[in-house]
C-alpha cells in the first residue's frame, strides 16, 4: 500500500486573486465563462457550413438564453434538487449568493431546455434542431466546470489507494480518494465533445435526425456520470439508495432514449 506522504494534497487556491473576503476572481466563475466563449465560438462557425438554422446575426441571442438556463436553472436547481433550501429559515439569501459555488448540472439542463424552447418558439425555429446545437457544445462547459470543482477541492471522490489518488483537505477527514473530479472532465467532457462534435460534422444527424444527437447526448452523459458517481462521495442523502446524480442522471438516460427513438423528419431545406 501507498503511503499515505506520498499522496497530492490538492492545495490548489480557487481564487485567481481574490479582492476581499470571499470576493474575487475564482477558477469556477472563469471555467463558466471559458465554456460559453468556446460554445459561442462553435455557434458562430456552424452557419458557415449550413449545418445550423442560427445565423450568425442570431447567435449571441441564443447564447444569452443558454446562458440565463445554465445559471438560473443550475443556481435553482442545485437549491431544490440538493436541499438548499432546508437552509432558507436561516440564510434565506443564500440562493443568491452564487459566487459561493453551487450549481446543478441537471438543474442547468432544465433551465437550458426551458430557455431553448423559449427561443425557438420567439424566433420560430424547430424546437429539435436547437436542442442539437446545445448539445453539441455542452461538453465543453462540462470540461471546463469539472476542473474548477477540483481546483476548489470539492465534490472529491470515495477513499481510494491507487497511485494517483488525491488528499482534499476539504473533506471529513485526512484519507486519499478518487479525483472523480477529473474523471468526470474525462468523460463528460472531452469524451463526449470528441463523440458530439465528430457526429455533428462526420454525419447527417442534424438534418436528417433532428433531436437525435440531443439525445445521444443525455444518454452518454447520464451513463458516463452514473458511471463517475460510483467514484464519487454523494454530496447529499440518497435516493431509493442511489446517489442524487444517479438518479437523476437515470432520468437522463430515459429521456435521452425517448429522442432517440421518436418518429423523426429530415429538416425542409433553409
């Protein structure tokens, strides 16, 4: 067995300068916003191509609504979906106070699919092809957000002895874990921005399976994140003895495979 001197002690600092207090430039606020100037940076290219229904004129319309889902709908969802709000009685204000970290990934999908089908119904475009052109860029966010949570020592893994397991001084006690951390950016991330972005350009699914490449994506993510929870610590109670991120992510998966599966129509043309 491994020493336990000879483990990473993730130190890491989550400001990059801090100004007072808890006040400053964190990693996790700049990890949101490095994945919505790759995301915005993909929206701009695909007109170009005639893969996209979004002129360019349009993107940053769309990319604000994605940005309001991710953060309002994360922010909530985190609060209802992780029992922040059994801290209301005494800190009804900590929902607003989002530069404290605390944000749901199946939270910021909910608002993100609310605010997609606000755009699409505003500027009359097919609800599905949207819903691709999200998922197409998402894991990059994913990347990008899973780097801060180990840079700010948070949502660490089970106690591990493998040679790369890593000490967060955050956690309850002193053992080496899982940086689950990183595999999640492995997987949810560079993974399935390797499998959306070759199907986006390799093939015809956009057009001609409209939804379908949303739904690849809720079913890889929610087999690769049930995968990356039997790693990870679950950071509140359980659910019929899954972890919340295992339940909902099954969840995902289901939805994922209803897209998959749905009667579907190639997109007329532009």
């Amino acid at each position: 067995m491994t020493p336990f001197l000879a483990y990473w002690v993730d130190r890491l600092d989550p400001f990059i300068f801090r100004f007072a207090g808890s006040f400053g430039l964190r990693w996790y606020g700049v990890s949101y916003a490095m994945g919505f100037v790759v995301g915005g940076w993909l929206l701009y290219t695909y007109p170009k191509s005639g893969r996209s229904r979004v002129p360019a004129a349009k993107v940053t319309d769309f990319l604000f609504a994605l940005i309001l889902g991710v953060v309002l709908g994360g922010r909530l969802g985190y609060y209802i979906l992780y029992d922040g709000w059994l801290s209301f009685p005494r800190d009804p204000f900590a929902i607003l106070r989002i530069w404290d970290g605390g944000m749901s990934f199946h939270g910021g999908l909910v608002g993100v699919v609310l605010a997609i089908m606000w755009y699409a119904r505003t500027e009359k475009l097919p609800l599905p092809h949207l819903l691709d052109l999200a998922a197409s860029v998402a894991p990059a966010g994913l990347f990008f957000g899973r780097i801060a949570n180990f840079i700010n020592g948070e949502l660490w893994g089970k106690p591990a002895t493998v040679p790369w397991a890593v000490i967060f001084p955050k956690a309850p006690d002193a053992l080496p874990r899982h940086p689950s951390q990183i595999y999640e950016a492995l997987l949810e991330g560079l993974v399935l921005f390797a499998f959306v972005q070759l199907r986006f350009w390799r093939s015809d699914v956009v057009r001609g399976r409209p939804g379908r490449l949303a739904g690849e994506f809720l079913i890889l993510y929610g087999v690769f994140r049930i995968l990356g929870e039997t790693f990870r610590e679950p950071d509140a109670s359980l659910i019929l003895g899954l972890s919340r991120g295992t339940a909902y992510s099954t969840l995902m998966v289901a939805a994922g495979l209803f897209l998959c599966l749905r009667p579907t129509r190639p997109l007329p043309a532009p």
